[in-house]
C-alpha cells in the first residue's frame, strides 16, 4: 500500500533534515553529502529491529518509523483525520501545502519510514490523541491479551486507537502486526461497503428532508396567515372591550352625576319625605274613595231592589245594623279582627260580632295605625276579617301570609257591606 514513489515526500525530505540514526555508524554520518537524488522511502521490517535490539523492544515501546512500512499508510489513514493531517504538513513545511489530499496522504506515510521532524510530529500526535487507549493497553502483559484487546476493539468498531496502541505494544510480534493490518484492511472495505450505503440513504434523507421542508414552509406559511388572522382579531376585540369599558366608564359617571344632582334636588326640596308620605296617604285615599263609591252603587242597586219588590218590615228592628242576620259560625267567646273597611261600617260589625257574644277589634291597615301592631292583632285574633276592597296591598298580603302560614281562619270580603259579610262567613262555615 502506497510504494510508489511520490514528489511530495522527495519535496519535504529534501526540505527537512534527517534525524541521525543511532544504528549507522560515525564513519556514514561523517560522509559529506552526496549530490541531490530521490529518496527512496526505505520499508523497515520489525523483525529487524527487534533482533538488533532485543533487550530494548522487550520493555519499550515503537515508534512510529520503527514500524512496518507497510503500517503506515493504514495508521495514518484511520489514525489521523484529515485536516489534521495537512495541518501538521503544513506547520512541519512552515507553509501551506497545495497538494491534494491524497498526495498529502502519500507524502506522510513515505515520511513515516524514518525519523524526522514530520514523522516525530505524527508520532506525538498519535501518543497525545490516543493516551487513553494507549493506558488501556499498558495492562496486557501477553501477546494473547494485546490480541484480545485488539479483536474487542474490532467487535465495538473503534479501530483507530487501538490499532496504533497494539502496533506499538512490547508484546506484538509479527504475527500479530500482519494480522491488525489484515483485519483493518477488512474493516476498512466494510467501512466503504457501509458508507456507499450510507450516502444512498443520506441521498434518500435529503429528499426526504427537502420534501419536507417544503412541507413546513408551507405549513409554516399557513401558521403565519393564520397567526395574522387571529391577532387582527385579537386586535379587533381589544378595540371593541376597550370601547366597551370606556362605555361603561361613561355610564358609572354618568350615575354617580345623577345621583349627586338626585341628592342636591333631594337637599333643595323641604319637606320632601313628608311630601312621599302625602302622595302615599293620597294613593290609598282614592282606592278607598273607588271602594265607597262601589259601595253606594251596590247599596243603590239594593234600593232599587227593595223599592220594587217592598219587605214586610219587622217590628223591632235594630237600631244600627242594616238588617238582622243568623251568623253561620259560632263566635262566642271568640276574637274577631277586622282589617281594612270603611271607619262608617266598623260599628255595624261590633254590634253585630259582639252581639254572638264574640271580642271584636279593628285595624285600618296601616293608615293611621302603626302597621308594626298588624302582626300583633293577628296572632290575639281566632277569626280575621279582611275587607280586600279596603285595604293596601301590603296589608292584603301580610294578612294573607300570616294566616296561611298560622292556620287561622280567614274570611275575606269584597264588599263592605253587612250582605257582604254574611256571605262571606257563610262560605267560611261551609268550608
């Protein structure tokens, strides 16, 4: 691998000087310099070196142009990337090398063959990049163990430290050495092998991956649409809340103004409270107003009644109430109230209660009495009379609710009227 000649190591051995070799003789490296020729790279087979120095290849390990040349062009391709390589070249020749890559490539392994500043620039290079593997290798005591080291190395697929830590162990032999080259050899075709099918498939991944990158542009397009869609919107809405809250900014204002000059009208008007109380009293006067003049049609249209039809009078008859009627309920000894009506006909209803031998008692309503004792005159009564045509509406439903809540009995009447009242308890004693 790699023989030939090339002019790239002719270009860096002529430019660099040779390291003196401790196994030629003074006589050879006192002769003058012979005139320029190509230097062949000079294949050094292990074997003999290990027989000129036995003692110091037991304990010591290679170096790198103590090696096989047949190493070199394996050791430098896996062990070195290859920038690194042309930079070391380049820092060796004190410039930039402008050959190609494999010219490089060939160049440093011719140099490999023998000591020089490039070759021990690789090889501090090597012992500074791999110390780790190099540590691990120091355990094997045996060519075996430096074998099984370098096959488990193999088997995990890193091959590059481990190749220049077993080449360089005290224990390789030559055996050994043959076999790493040949197992590299293989693992190197392999590497091409899986990196042809690894290019298809990158091939593959990158029409993949523009595929779908066109994809997420596209999607991408319609997020960004979209996004601008929803923040005109939100924009759109945060216009109309702010007019909104502007709106019912203007209202509280507009409230709290009018309750101010609500206030001040209120302050500027004396005797407004007792003026609500009037209108209030007046309001219930007129229904009470509506109530009689109702009564005195019906008293009109009973007149008629009579005048047409002439009862025989009695001979006693009594002197307040309208006529004498039989009560349909018992109410002796009994408390009767009377809520609402008109003042003119709460004493026919006292004579006529008392006369069954009952209590009787009156409440207007709330008109004049307190409407606090209403709930008072209530609980003392066992029979509530209510003029619903008499009466507020408040003191109806007071009425009402007391008794249904209670079960008292109540008997309500819509007509002022004795008539009136004796129908009502008749429906009462039915029920």
């Amino acid at each position: 691998m790699c023989e030939k000649h090339d002019p790239l190591a002719a270009i860096i051995a002529a430019a660099l000087p040779q390291v003196a070799d401790p196994l030629l003789g003074p006589a050879r490296q006192a002769e003058p310099p012979a005139k320029p020729q190509v230097i062949k790279p000079i294949i050094n087979n292990v074997m003999q070196v290990l027989a000129r120095e036995p003692e110091a290849q037991a304990s010591r390990r290679r170096r790198l142009w103590e090696l096989g040349h047949a190493c070199h062009c394996p050791l430098v391709g896996v062990g070195f990337p290859l920038g690194v390589l042309r930079k070391l070249v380049d820092k060796v020749t004190n410039g930039k090398v402008v050959a190609d890559d494999y010219e490089v490539h060939v160049g440093a392994v011719t140099e490999c063959a023998s000591r020089n500043r490039l070759s021990e620039a690789l090889q501090k290079e090597l012992e500074r990049r791999y110390a780790a593997v190099l540590l691990r290798f120091r355990h094997a005591k045996t060519t075996e163990q430096v074998a099984d080291m370098w096959r488990n190395a193999v088997n995990a697929g890193d091959v590059a430290g481990a190749f220049w830590a077993g080449l360089t162990h005290p224990r390789c032999t030559a055996e050994l050495e043959e076999q790493m080259c040949r197992d590299l050899h293989m693992v190197q075709h392999q590497a091409g092998a899986c990196v042809r099918a690894d290019i298809s498939k990158f091939n593959a991944a990158l029409e993949e991956n523009k595929r779908l990158t066109h994809d997420l542009a596209r999607a991408q397009q319609r997020a960004t649409a979209l996004m601008a869609e929803k923040a005109a919107d939100a924009d759109k809405y945060a216009a109309q809340m702010m007019q909104l809250r502007a709106q019912v900014v203007g209202k509280d204002s507009m409230v709290d103004s009018l309750k101010v000059e609500l206030e001040q009208l209120r302050e500027s008007i004396p005797g407004l409270e007792s003026r609500a109380k009037l209108a209030e009293r007046l309001t219930q006067m007129e229904e009470r107003e509506r109530a009689m003049r109702q009564q005195i049609a019906d008293l009109r249209v009973e007149l008629a009644r009579a005048q047409e039809t002439p009862a025989p009078m009695p001979e006693e008859a009594p002197p307040v109430v309208e006529h004498v009627m039989k009560m349909p309920l018992s109410l002796r000894e009994r408390a009767v109230l009377c809520v609402g009506g008109r003042n003119g006909n709460v004493a026919s209803y006292r004579e006529l209660i008392e006369r069954e031998g009952a209590q009787f008692s009156h409440h207007d309503g709330g008109l004049e009495d307190s409407a606090n004792r209403l709930e008072a005159s209530l609980a003392a009564a066992d029979l509530v009379i209510c003029q619903t045509g008499c009466i507020s509406h408040s003191a109806y439903w007071r009425v009402k609710d007391y008794c249904k809540r209670n079960g008292k009995r109540c008997v309500f009447i819509d007509n002022p009227s004795i008539s009136s009242l004796a129908r009502g308890l008749e429906q009462a004693g039915a029920d």
